[in-house]
C-alpha cells in the first residue's frame, strides 16, 4: 500500500510516495526548480546518469537486465541518443524509476537516484532537498515515537480497569495471605503476557537479561501494534474476570483476539513496528542448555493443548 507526503524545497513543493518502505520522490515536481526548458530525458542522456543508475540496479535489483542496459549505455553522449524513462523501465527491468499517474502523477525515483538527480539541477538545490528529506524522516519518527507513548499510557491506564477486577473478583476467592495476594495480580498480568507475547514475564527476563537489568520488562519491548492490543486485552479481561469465566477460557479467548487483532492491525500501513527488532518470538533458543529447551518445549506444548497453563508452578 503507497501513501503520499511532501516536501518544499526552495519554494518548489515536491511530492513523495512510499512504497513497500520505500521513498520515491518526483523527478518531476524536482526539474521545475531548474531555469530554463529541460526534461528528465536530457538528464538520462548523461552517461554518468546511466552509470549510476546501472552501479544502483546491480545492488538493488536481481532482475536487473544487464545485457539491454549495456547497449542503450554505449549510445550515450552521441548527439542522436536519447532515450524516455518509460523506455529504459521496458528495456532494463530497472527498478529505481517508476511513473505514476492520476493526482500525484509524474516520474518519481528512489531517494538515492532522485538525490543524484538534485546535482543535475544545481548542488545547493541537492543540498536543500537532502536536508528537507531528513527533517520530514525525523518528523515521521517523532509522530511514530508519540504514538507509541501514547498507547504505552493508555495500556497502563486499562491494566488499571484490569487490576481492579482481579482486586474485585479474584482476590476474595485466592488462597493467599494478604501479603502474597501480588502473586494473584502477577499471575493475571501473566495470562496477557501468554496471549500477547507467547512467554511469562519470568521467562522474558531469564531470556533477556542484559535487558532485564537496564530495568526494561517485556511490555517495553512491544510495538505500537501490540500495546493497542495489549490495551484491549486488558479490558476484555476485565470483564471476562467479572462475568466468572474460568482461567482456560479466558486464555482461549484472549489468544484468539490477539491473533484476529494482529492480523488487522499489521495491515495498516501507518502504525510501523518501533520497538521490536524482530517478528520473532522474543525467547531467543539460541545457546540455551537441553534442560532450558525442554523447559520452553513443555511450556510451548502446554499452550497448544488445553491452555491451562499456571503461572504459579514457576514461582
């Protein structure tokens, strides 16, 4: 899914398309900052152009086709070449230009191509769209950085709805003295913990301890994605814990609506995975002894039979 933006460079705005993470931006709206009549063609007719488009294809694209590409390159300079983008994207296969139509219509170039192509209307001009690139990238990443703070305030603020429901429902039936009743509390955090992120937060720390000792848990290390969903798991808790639903159950449940809700969720292109490195599961089985990888094995295999799962057996 391509979504739009925009920069102004010089008084000349000039639009951007994203897609599949990738920035394109308009050769088009960039070749009115330059005085006088000139095409994107005439820039294409420079052999240091090609050359440079041919040094990116070859790192960027295994489909590439080299042979076509060599001959339109040996042409380049003579006084009768010239050649159109849409020609060069049929002939090569290149992948670094691309033409869009309708409102935003025009040649669009990957930033790096659309970078050198800045040098061809004038250096201070490159200088200032770089520049402008870079601030609209850190404005992206400060919007995406609110919005992860954002949801990490509004899960803590449901973990309180979740926690006055276990106060309410739960503790007058637990076995526990008063002054063990947080591990009542602990074990239900760790039912969202099972659901969301597969793993206990025990578990999380024995696997991430470097991490676990600069004071960051497992819920710092979610996504934007997953602390929405952690948000609503909390509060679908709630209620499941108020209406009497067993500990299986609920557990059934809230791992059914964490998949139907990722699902959803990571089809929207806006909302971007910030602070997870990886789609992995965050227990690393790498360099773990047998009796750890049997310990995880059995606990994995709890969660695909009955999900009955207690967390109380590991404290």
């Amino acid at each position: 899914m391509a979504k739009n933006n925009s920069i102004t460079v010089q008084g000349t705005i000039i639009n951007i398309i994203t897609s599949n993470e990738e920035d394109y931006i308009s050769l088009t709206d960039m070749v009115k900052a330059k005085d006088g009549d000139f095409f994107i063609s005439d820039w294409l007719r420079n052999a240091n152009t090609l050359d440079y488009i041919a040094a990116w294809e070859s790192m960027n694209n295994k489909d590439f086709n080299y042979g076509e590409f060599a001959i339109i390159r040996q042409s380049a300079g003579s006084n009768s070449f010239k050649i159109s983008v849409k020609e060069l994207m049929e002939k090569t296969n290149i992948k670094c230009l691309t033409a869009k139509a309708g409102r935003y219509g025009g040649t669009y170039a990957h930033k790096d191509i659309a970078f050198n192509f800045g040098m061809w209307i004038s250096p201070v001009f490159q200088l200032y769209i770089v520049k402008e690139y870079q601030r609209l990238k850190e404005i992206e990443s400060n919007q995406y950085g609110l919005e992860w703070d954002v949801r990490r305030i509004l899960s803590k603020t449901n973990y309180k709805i979740h926690t006055d429901a276990v106060k309410k429902h739960i503790i007058p039936k637990t076995r526990y003295s008063s002054a063990k009743e947080w591990l009542e509390y602990a074990d239900e955090a760790d039912l969202l913990n099972i659901a969301l992120f597969g793993c206990t937060a025990k578990q999380w720390k024995e696997a991430n301890p470097s991490r676990a000792l600069n004071g960051e848990n497992i819920r710092d290390m979610a996504s934007i994605n997953e602390l929405a969903i952690l948000s609503n798991i909390e509060s679908l808790s709630s209620t499941l814990i108020s209406n009497n639903i067993s500990k299986a159950n609920r557990l059934r449940i809230l791992s059914k609506t964490v998949q139907e809700q990722r699902k959803t969720l990571d089809e929207i292109d806006i909302i971007k995975s910030l602070k997870k490195y990886s789609n992995a599961t965050y227990i690393d089985v790498k360099n773990k002894s047998e009796e750890e990888l049997k310990k995880l094995s059995d606990f994995n295999q709890k969660l695909k039979k009955g999900l009955d799962y207690n967390p109380k057996e590991e404290k």
